[in-house]
C-alpha cells in the first residue's frame, strides 16, 4: 500500500509537468505565423520582419500564412482552434481584437477569452488621402466639394479605422461618402490611384507609391500630432474635426491560442521586443512613419483595457449594423 501511494503521488507529480517541460523544449520545430490580412499590408510586413527575427534566435523556420476574409475572423478562428504549445502565433489588427466584437452579431472565436497577448506594434498615422482629381487640400475643401456629390472612399475592412473615418464624416460632418470596402490595403491603393474610388484613409507607407506618382494627396491625420514624415499635412484636430474617433490609435497585435505556456509567451515577447530594435524593422518603422517599435505582453494589454473601450463606444455611436 505504501509503495501504491508513492507511486500514485509520484504519477500525481508527473501529471503538472508537461507545460514546463513542453516550454524548456521550445521550440524544436517550425513556427507559423498566422496573418489575419493580405501580404502588401503593415500586418503582414510585421508578421514576415519579426517572424525572420524569431527564426534567427530560436534557430528553427518561421512561416507567415495569410488567412483572410471577414475583417480577421477567418485567421482568429483559425488561430483559437489550435494547439496551444506555441508553435502557432497570430498577426492581427485592432478591427479583429476589438471592433469586431459590435461589428458582428457572432463571432466564431470570443477575443478576450480565446488568446493571450504576445506584443502591440503601433501602426503610426493612417492619413486621410484623395484622388488628384479632387480639388482639395483640406477637410474644409473637401466638405465644400463633396456637398451634393455620389463620393466613394476605399477601406481595408469593415470596422477598420478607414471605415470609421467615412462613417463619422458622415455622421457628424455632414458628409455622404459610400465606404467601399476591400480585403486589405494592398488590394484598395491602386483604386485610389486610378480615381475608381476618390479617397481613402490607411498607413503612410502603403499610401506613399500614390501619393509619390502625384495621383492623390494627403488632407489630414488623426490623432493629436502632425506625422514628423508629413509635417505640413495638419491633423483631424487642428481642422476644427475633434471627434474621438480620429483621436483612436491604429495597431497590430501579435497574439497565441490560450493556454500557451507562459514561459513561451514571455519568450516571444521579449523576442518581439529585441526585433523592434534592429536595424531591418527600425527601416520599416522609418519608412511607414512610426514612432514607436514593438511593445511587450503587459503593454497590449494596457492598450486594450484603456483603449479599447473607447473605438466600442465610437463603433456604437456610428450605428454600424452588426453583420
């Protein structure tokens, strides 16, 4: 009997042991990167630059799959159902961490239950573009042109920050724009360019090759300062435009299925921050506009608790109709 009880408590031992030893091991095979959005955007540039980082100091592949539709659901849904042994890693945005939850009637994966926070990368300023065949340099001009025209802008996803841009100009502003909407901002740009659509709002970068063919121009940038790239383009706030919604900061998260190890968490986000630091993302960071490199676990949940409420209560305000 007593020889029974020590090996009942000795297999009772062995039972809470496989998460430690499953995180000493990691990783001993390939990683992949799960991308909510298309390849040409900011998402996918972070998954693919911080996913190479990753490989070169764990010394095993790291692969980046686009899985996209439905403004990230498709990926995250993917993502919740796999297994949690950090192997499978999610890039992502806020529309799928936040908006998303007032945006949909219901969603097939719960983002506050169904993933653990790795690291928030800041996305800088998603100006607000127009075609050059629209004769305005401001949002003043814009409103004055606009006025009793059928107006189209791109966004990349229903809920993005691109959408609520349209939604609250013509909420609050006295606009009727139609907000067409594409799967990512790779797909949206060469519209704008060509005048299919007459403006649109998303990252500097991703805009820059229209902008530098002379085809559109920029006519405002949200939040609170002017970009230190576009220093004469005056910010939503500075036009008289001080809705909280162009106050609202653009990112991408990086997240895991819950119930990774929290050893391996910890890893990857320290992993994502040493990235931020390195010669090839800080060239991306200058080249998108961007301030701010990647930020740890305890950070991203900072943004979403403080954050995050606010773009709900503005997605409210606007009366989206849930999908």
């Amino acid at each position: 009997m007593i020889v029974r009880r020590n090996l009942l408590r000795i297999g009772a031992a062995a039972a809470v042991l496989p998460a430690p030893a499953i995180a000493q091991a990691w990783p001993s095979r390939t990683i992949k990167i799960v991308c909510t959005y298309p390849p040409g955007g900011l998402t996918d540039i972070f998954a693919r630059a911080y996913g190479e980082y990753i490989s070169s100091k764990v010394g095993q592949p790291v692969v980046v799959e686009n899985k996209t539709g439905a403004a990230g659901a498709i990926g995250a849904e993917l993502v919740k159902q796999s297994a949690p042994d950090g192997y499978t890693l999610m890039f992502t945005n806020s529309t799928t961490m936040v908006q998303n939850k007032v945006l949909f009637k219901k969603l097939p994966y719960d983002p506050d239950k169904d993933f653990v926070l790795v690291s928030w990368h800041d996305t800088g300023h998603l100006p607000t573009v127009v075609h050059k065949d629209v004769p305005a340099t401001n949002m003043a001009e814009l409103a004055a042109w606009a006025k009793g025209r059928k107006v189209s802008f791109a966004t990349y996803g229903i809920g993005s920050y691109a959408h609520i841009v349209i939604e609250t100009l013509n909420k609050n502003h006295g606009f009727n724009i139609e907000a067409v909407h594409y799967r990512g901002e790779g797909a949206m740009w060469p519209d704008v360019m060509s005048g299919a659509v007459q403006g649109a709002s998303g990252s500097y970068a991703s805009s820059l090759p229209t902008l530098q063919t002379g085809n559109a121009r920029m006519v405002a940038v949200p939040t609170l300062k002017r970009m230190k790239k576009m220093p004469d383009v005056p910010t939503f706030f500075e036009q008289g435009l001080k809705d909280r919604a162009f106050q609202v900061r653009g990112w991408v998260g990086c997240a895991a299925p819950a119930g990774t190890p929290n050893e391996i968490v910890q890893k990857l986000s320290a992993l994502m921050v040493e990235g931020g630091k390195t010669e090839r993302v800080q060239k991306i960071l200058d080249q998108f506009g961007i301030d701010e490199a990647a930020q740890d676990a305890a950070y991203f949940r900072k943004v979403l608790d403080e954050e995050g409420p606010v773009s709900i209560e503005v997605i409210k305000s606007l009366n989206i109709e849930p999908q």
